[in-house]
C-alpha cells in the first residue's frame, strides 16, 4: 500500500503537482512567519485583516468565557447556542434576506445544500470555473450537470433551453455561479444570469466567498451591490475570508432556511460551530456594518487601486482584475514549475505568494494568485510589484 501512494507521489512531483504544507508560526497578517523567515503576506483571503483584529479576538474571548469551546451536539440536538441565534439574525438583517443559516464551513454549506435543492431528475448548469465545493455539491445532488464555458451566457442559454425542451416540465433547473471567481478575480455578469433564470423558471445560487466584505456599502457583496437581494434565490458565503474567522452561511427565504435545518446533511450530521466563533463572526459582521468598518473597506480598495496601479506600472498584466474590480489579481504563468520558480524567488525575495496549481485551476493556466489586504501598507505594494517586474523576466528568459 505504501508503495503505491509513494509511485503515486513521485508522478505528482514529476508533473510539479506535488504539494506541500506550509507551517505559519505567527497570527494572519500582511505579515508572517514561516519557519525561519518573515514574509510580506500577498496571499490570505482575509481581505480586510479581521482574522486577528482585537475586536473579534474579544468577542471570541468573551464567548469563551460564557459559553466554553466545544458546541456539544449538533444544531438540531442541543448545539443552538445564544451566539448561533445572533450571528444567523445578524446575517440575515446585513444582507437584507428573511433568514439566514450558518454552517461550519462554506464548503460544507454549498455541499449541504446544493442537494436539497434538486435531485436525480433535475439539471445543474455551472460555469466552468466554479469552486470545488459547488462542484462536489452539484454530484452529491444526483442531478444531471451541464457546464457553461466561463460567464458564457450563450452557452448557458442553451444548455437551460436543452433542459426546457428534453425535460418534463415539473422538472427543475439550477444555475450555480461566484460572484466574484476565486483564482480569476472576474465578476460574473449577475443581471443576465438574472434574466436567463427568469426566462427559463431555474433558480439561481450565488456564491459571494470573495465578495462580501469587499464589495457593496458595508461590504454586503455583489448581489447587493446590484440590487439583485430579491432575484437570487440562494445567496452562499463564508465567513472564513473577509470576515476573518471560520464557517460558512447561506441566506434566502425563510422557507429554504427552514427547509435546509431540515434536510442539509452537512448541517444535520455534523456537530454545531464553536460558539466563540459565532462570536466572533458576528463582531465582525456589526464591525462592517459600522462607519469604522466601512472605512476599512474604503481602506482596501485604494490598496487594491494601488497594486493594480503598481503592476500596470511594471508591465504585469492581471487579466481579471484590470477589467473588473476585486482584491484578486491572477498572474498568470501557465507551466507548472515555472509558477514554483517564481514563487520560490519572490519568497527568497521576503513575499509569500504560492503557486495556484491544478486541480485549482486547469492545467497549463498555473499562476500566481495574488491578493492584497487593508493591511497592507503602500511601500509593501511597491517593494513587491518591483520584485515580481525584476524576477519574472528572468524566469521568462530561463524557460
Ligand atoms: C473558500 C471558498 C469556499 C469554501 O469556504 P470555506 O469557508 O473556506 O470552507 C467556497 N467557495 C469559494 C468560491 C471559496 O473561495
């Protein structure tokens, strides 16, 4: 057996598939330690630099003392605590929906629900650069999937006309999308998506992972941003990214909340999040719904401004970010170990950018995936936009 996961490895190493953990002996933070070495962090999700913001640390802190660590059941047994109630009402009211759900992780959300919302005799239609977890969620569901090229409404027309003309009309359509694509940084045109899922009566799941927190007042995400709060059926989110902790939500109807404590496995089946991180997740959902939050926000736009600036200046291009707005910005480099070269460089060069490589995204479309925080301070950005200007020609040059 054990021969045959090492075969199994030495393959992933020859293709440059091979991956390793990485060990952080610090808090998150623009900056961090990694055994031995302190890098300027162009990597994290936690947008906003709530992961280690006195504010949350408090609250979690205080539920500890109240309410302990361990939640002791799962949600339906007895593992509804105080802060479960808060954070779900918190939610709801932040983004405007009837309710709110929240789960242990984002990925067990779209896992958990995506099967309730259809079964073996419906359709799933989901651009091609959808998440994993929507992914996985999709094949658990038993429906038949059709995957559009990315934010190709043609395609996804045709697929939900396919489905209206081959299926009996009981049958039900469902659209599954980002907001914001994690390894692009692109926005996916919503008021279409919108009116195809009205023309074809399919429902429309949304996932905002790496939406809220950045974009909208208050950091409410696209589907606010656009006013589009009452059109999407399913909005899905996390609150490990911006908002700084760990878990997952969903917010819609009340029904479909109802409907999901009902029949989400993933919820269901699994023990209820820590209380202190309900805690702590809704500080930081009142923290962005406060003017000092919203300041922040504003905060983390002009230094994503500035590195895009930056890199224009430099000559990188980040295709998805340039056209749309988001604190993604894809670097794309193609070859697998070219991207590990360069991400070894900039490391050696003080900056913790690693390779995003297949299965994250395809093979062949390696890159550097990176993100900037309202933590970052501007010199930050300019010392890395140099280094990758100086580094990348070389790696250029070499291959
Ligand atoms: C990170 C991510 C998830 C999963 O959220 P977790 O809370 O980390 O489990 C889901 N969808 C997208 C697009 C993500 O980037």
């Amino acid at each position: 057996m054990s021969d045959l996961f090492h075969q199994q490895l030495q393959a992933l190493r020859a293709q440059a598939l091979h991956r390793k953990l990485r060990e952080i002996g610090s808090a998150q933070g623009a900056e961090v330690d990694v055994v031995g070495q302190h890098l300027i962090n162009f990597s994290s999700n936690d947008y906003l630099g709530l992961a280690n913001d006195p504010l949350l640390r408090e609250a979690a802190t205080a539920a500890i003392a109240e309410f302990g660590v361990g939640a002791g059941a799962s949600r339906l047994v007895s593992g509804t605590q105080s802060p479960h109630v808060r954070l779900e009402t918190a939610l709801a009211k932040w983004k405007g929906t009837p309710a709110a759900l929240c789960f242990s992780s984002g990925y067990a959300a779209a896992v958990g629900t995506i099967p309730t919302l259809v079964g073996k005799h419906d359709v799933i239609v989901l651009d091609k650069l959808c998440h994993a977890s929507l992914i996985d969620g999709a094949k658990l569901s038993g429906a038949t999937l059709r995957v559009f090229p990315h934010n190709h409404l043609g395609k996804l027309e045709s697929h939900l006309d396919w489905a209206r003309r081959e299926l009996p009309t009981d049958s039900r359509l469902l659209i599954l999308t980002e907001s914001v694509f994690s390894m692009d940084g692109d926005r996916a045109p919503l008021r279409e998506l919108v009116g195809l899922k009205k023309r074809f009566g399919a429902m429309l799941f949304v996932d905002e992972a790496h939406a809220v927190g950045v974009i909208c007042a208050n950091g409410r995400g696209l589907v606010a941003e656009e006013n589009l709060t009452r059109e999407v059926d399913v909005q899905m989110g996390t609150l490990s990214k911006a908002l700084g902790v760990s878990g997952g939500y969903i917010c819609g109807s009340r029904s479909l909340v109802e409907w999901l404590v009902n029949r989400a496995r993933s919820f269901i089946f699994s023990t209820a999040p820590p209380p202190a991180l309900a805690a702590a997740a809704t500080a930081a959902i009142e923290f962005l719904a406060s003017d000092a939050g919203e300041q922040r926000r504003l905060t983390l736009w002009r230094r994503i401004e500035s590195l895009r600036h930056r890199l224009t200046e430099q000559s990188v291009a980040t295709p998805g970010a340039t056209v749309n707005g988001s604190a993604i910005h894809p670097v794309i480099v193609g070859d697998e170990q070219a991207a590990i070269d360069l991400s070894r460089a900039l490391q050696a060069a003080g900056f913790l950018v690693p390779a995003i490589r297949y299965p994250t995204v395809a093979k062949g479309a390696a890159r550097l995936r990176i993100t900037v925080t309202a933590t970052h301070q501007e010199q930050q950005i300019r010392q890395f936009a140099e280094a990758l200007a100086r580094l990348r020609p070389e790696l250029a040059s070499a291959a």
